[in-house]
C-alpha cells in the first residue's frame, strides 16, 4: 500500500542509503553501504565551496567482511564527499569495530567504542542500516545453503534462545511467530 497522496510540497533533500550482502567463496559474507545526501538548491559551504543542486553534501561508503556468526574481521571505510576537512579523520576510527558481533546491543557497542567526538553521525547512521542488512543477508546465506528447507525447518536447527526474540513485535516472546518458530521459548501473556 503506497503512501497517501502528498500535499503540495518542494523537494529540499534526499539521503540515499543503499546497502548490498554478498557471500565471498571462502563462506565470509561481506555488506556494503553508501550514504549520499544532496540538496535541491545551491548551497554554500566555508570549506568546499558552493555545491550545485544534486551534488553530494555526504558520499560515504562502509564494507564490512563478517563470518557466519556476524563476527567483524574487516572494515573499509570511505569519505568521498563531507561538510568539513575534519569528516576525513573519521574513518580510521571504524576499525575499533573489528572483533565486534553483530547482535543485540550492537549499537550501543558501537557508540561506547567510538566516542562521539571520535565518530560521523551519518556514518553511523550507515552503520546501524548495515548491521540490519548484516542479519538479513546472514539469513539468505543460510537459506542458499539449505534451499528446500523452510524458514522454520531453518530456525528449529537451533534450540537456543535467539537473538531475534523479544527484538521487535513480531519476534515478540508471547507471539505467534516465537510459538511457531521457538515454542520452548513462547511466553504467553499472564
């Protein structure tokens, strides 16, 4: 179901996030992610100038390589297009990812390692688009591996608890999805 119709209105800025997953040969996954913000009008900056409607504010890309644990072994991070000359300080600072698991709590991590005089907001804001594409590409890797299993034949392999339960409404505890998928984890509601 698409949006409703729109009020008359004037486009001011788009900020495009795009992310892809890719299984490498040796079974490591690796997520790519780009941020681009352009204006509709042109601006002027003290350090770069004046941009031209449809140039980027923000162009940054961020690879990370995962194994099948969403463990980080590798991080790239690029800053073509920023505000300031200081933006380009930032990425060496995203290697203090390096060892970190994707899992709950990611964030959180992510934002006491990297302080944030040390970090880029938009950088992470890519970052935390590209652990959720993180865990969706870990669940097509597994879904390639077993192609005629379905998705709960998938789930039950594994009876731990998890990481996914309790992580939104549809993975709620006292849900459908959890008394499918994990019933020796469903609580039902009191």
């Amino acid at each position: 179901m698409p949006l409703s119709d729109a009020k008359s209105r004037k486009f001011l800025n788009r900020r495009t996030i795009t992310c892809e997953g890719y299984a490498r040969d040796e079974g490591l996954l690796e997520i790519e992610g780009r941020l681009v913000d352009v204006r509709s009008a042109e601006t002027t900056n003290l350090w770069r100038g004046t941009l031209k409607p449809g140039d980027a504010l923000h162009d940054m890309s961020i690879r990370l390589t995962v194994d099948a644990e969403l463990m980080i072994s590798s991080v790239e991070v690029v800053t073509d297009s920023a505000p300031f000359p200081a933006c380009r300080d930032v990425p060496p600072n995203l290697q203090q990812l390096v060892g970190l698991t994707i899992a709950r709590g990611f964030k959180q991590v992510v934002r006491t390692r990297i302080p944030v005089t040390d970090g880029c907001t938009h950088l992470l804001a890519l970052l935390d688009t590209i652990a959720a594409t993180a865990v969706q590409t870990r669940a097509s890797f597994a879904r390639a591996r077993h192609p005629t299993e379905q998705p709960v034949a998938l789930s039950a392999r594994n009876a731990a608890r998890s990481e996914l339960i309790d992580s939104c409404h549809g993975y709620a505890a006292d849900g459908a999805v959890v008394e499918k998928l994990w019933p020796m984890h469903f609580r039902p509601r009191a």
